[in-house]
C-alpha cells in the first residue's frame, strides 16, 4: 500500500508543489490539504505521513496538536521554515516526528516522508503505554455522546444506535467521529469499535465482561 501523505500549511503554491512531488513518488499518494491538526482530525482522514508546519501552535497546544496526531498513528515531519528558531520544536523532536525545511532538495523531503512513515510506528507502541485508565483525562461528552457510546461500544450498529434514538444513521456516524477526536485529544485513542468499548468501560458507561 503506498505511502498516504497529507499536509498542513497555508500557502497554495506549496500545498501544489507537494501533491506533485508526492504523487511522483512510485509508493506514496497525495491525500489532501489541511488549515489545521484539529480540522484534520475531525475529517476522519486515513493518512500515514502529514507535513506540518511547527509554528502554526505555540507551546502546550502545539504538543498537544503533534501527540493527538501520532496517537493516530500518523508520522509527523516537521516542514520549517529556513529562518524559523529551532526553539520552537526541539522538545517535541522524539519518535514519529521528523524534521526537514523548506528550502531542502526535493529527495530529502521525500526521504523525510519515509523516514516519518517508518518511525510512526514505534512511537505508538510507546504513546498507548503511557496511560493507565487510573491517570487518563476524563472526557466531556454531551449527553447524546453517552447514549450514542452507550449503545455503539456495547455492539450494536450504527443502524441500530439511530432506530433506538430517534435519529438518522449519518448523525450516529458524525457523534461517534466526534467521540473519537474527544478521546484522541485526550491521549485516549479509540480508533476501533473494541478500542471504543475500552473507553466506555473505563469511564463507567458499560460494564466489562468479567474475567
């Protein structure tokens, strides 16, 4: 399967220039552009890579943005600016994210991709280690958000889940898209039926089977 890039940045002469350089590429495929790590998540995308501009987030949001995005399992390279202080990014500089700038040749961007998509990996293995259901972050769902994984983890259909509420199957499917970016920014992944079970038993919402 080849490589799914996408790319995070406002200016549309590079977003062009790399869907070209991208789609060139015998094993990568360009996916699309986004304005934003929250505007990406929300898109329910399936992506391996995603460029990323480090000074689009300051600080403690821009962490935030990078963790939320390889908890996805998705490879950040960082794509700066030739001026652009390394101050900025150095802590976040670990497993999963790389670094190139933007007035590198054209073969180290597409080397950068690779080595993102090929690191993204052990990073997840790492990041789904680093919280217990003791220590993870309560997440704030709406009240229809509880029915809706009430009746979702517990193994009914999304088909299902609207008859029992009064509501199309397209809205389900849009409630749990936002359960799952909840607990994606929360540090809690859920990107899989089972992994949305989990969570539910975590906070209480179903009871787990017995051991």
């Amino acid at each position: 399967m080849p490589i799914r890039v996408g790319i995070i940045d406002d200016q549309p002469a590079l977003v062009l220039g790399i869907t070209v350089l991208v789609n060139a590429q015998p094993d990568m495929t360009f996916i699309g552009a986004f304005r934003s790590v929250p505007e990406l998540l929300s898109a329910g995308t399936t992506l391996d890579v995603v460029l990323v501009d480090p000074v689009l987030d300051e600080g403690r949001a821009q962490a935030a943005s990078v963790a939320a995005l390889l908890s996805c399992g998705i490879g950040v390279l960082f794509f700066t600016a030739a001026t652009q202080p390394r101050s900025s990014f150095d802590a976040l500089e670990h497993g999963g994210v790389e670094t190139i700038q933007k007035t590198d040749p054209l073969h180290r961007v597409v080397a950068g991709i690779r080595a993102a998509q090929r690191s993204r990996s052990g990073w997840s293995i790492v990041g789904s280690q680093m919280r217990t259901p003791d220590s993870a972050p309560e997440v704030s769902l709406s009240p229809r958000e509880h029915q809706v994984l009430e009746l979702y983890a517990a193994g009914a259909t999304a088909s299902q889940v609207a008859e029992a509420l009064g509501i199309t199957r397209n809205t389900v499917v849009d409630h749990i898209k936002r359960i799952r970016l909840k607990y994606v920014v929360a540090g809690r992944p859920a990107f899989t039926k089972v992994d949305l079970f989990r969570r539910a038993v975590e906070d209480g919402l179903v009871v787990g089977e017995s051991a």
